[in-house]
C-alpha cells in the first residue's frame, strides 16, 4: 500500500485528513472491491473489511475515538462517488436538504440531533443517515476532511464545544455585521 509516502509528507492532522480523503476518492475510482469493502466501514460488523486501509494511514484501529472518524468519512466517500473533496460543511449541508433551509423544523432537529453527541463513537453513529440524506436530498460536494478533521479533535473536551458552535454557525449561516446589508 503506498499510503505511508502521502502521510509522511506533512502529518498535521488538517493535512492527514486531506491525503486520507484525496487517497479514498482516488481509490474508490479505480477500485470497485476497495470500495465495497469501505461502504461496510461504519458497520460495527464489518469494518473490519476496512481495517487494512485504515492502518496504511497509521490510524490506531484499537482506538475508536480515532478508527470511527476514519471509518465514517471513508464509507461516505464510498457510497457517494464522489470525484473530490468539497467545501460545504455539515452544518450548512443539512440546512441545504430542506426547501426551508435552516428555517425548516426538520432541519433543526437533525441539528439538534448531531450537537447533542458527547462522544466520537455517538457523533459518528449520527452522521451515517446524516450522509444518506445529503447524498439524497441536496446536490452538494461536502467537505470530507474538515468533517473528518473536526471528528478527530471532538474526543477533545476543550475542542468538543467549539466544534459544536462551528457546525451551527455553519447551518445558521453568517452572522450579520452591523452598519451592513448584505
């Protein structure tokens, strides 16, 4: 596996994250059992089809808080084909799902939903339908590592509230700057 050349290169964990998900995207294309195998990675009876993937990136799979992140971002790349990684956050993906936006009530409570997890194993159990109804609701590219970089640090309780305020920010929106319309 040729994984170990690309982590190597810069091991911050934003950087970690982009390579991990560049490599999936790239590997999904070209390889239709790889992908089968990562579309069964958050399934607690089947990831460890995964596992071999995971551990190229030197992911400690005996370490949930860091195996499920990556087990989750890599069975939504695989089930959504995507061609690249893109710029919409969670936040504002699951606003994007509704007609209303974030006005709407069903919105909110998949909001509320995914704000209310206090741990990586509960926020990564969250999100699996979380991805099937953006893939099915909304034509957007979601931006995979900023998800899977913010997963890594939500195990973090100094960094778990600050995440949280970032993924509602993001579905609310901007705030408004004062003296400005927009």
């Amino acid at each position: 596996m040729d994984t170990k050349v690309q982590t190597q290169k810069n091991d911050s964990p934003h950087n970690k994250s982009l390579a991990f998900v560049d490599y999936i995207i790239n590997r999904c294309q070209a390889d239709n059992g790889l992908r089968a195998a990562l579309k069964r990675a958050d399934n607690p009876a089947t990831e460890y089809q995964s596992w071999e993937v995971l551990a190229g990136f030197k992911v400690d799979l005996e370490y949930e808080n860091q195996r499920l992140p990556y087990a989750a971002i890599g069975a939504a790349i695989a089930r959504t084909k995507t061609e690249k990684n893109g710029t919409v956050r969670i936040g504002r993906a699951i606003a994007n799902c509704y007609e209303d936006g974030n006005a709407s009530d069903q919105a909110k409570a998949k909001l509320r939903r995914l704000l209310a997890c206090d741990s990586v194993p509960e926020v990564c159990r969250i999100l699996r339908p979380l991805f099937s109804l953006i893939e099915a609701k909304s034509n957007i590219a979601l931006d995979y590592a900023g998800l899977l970089n913010d997963l890594l640090w939500f195990g973090h309780n100094d960094s778990q509230s600050r995440i949280k305020a970032s993924w509602a920010q993001d579905f609310y929106g901007k705030p408004a700057v004062e003296g400005k319309d927009e």
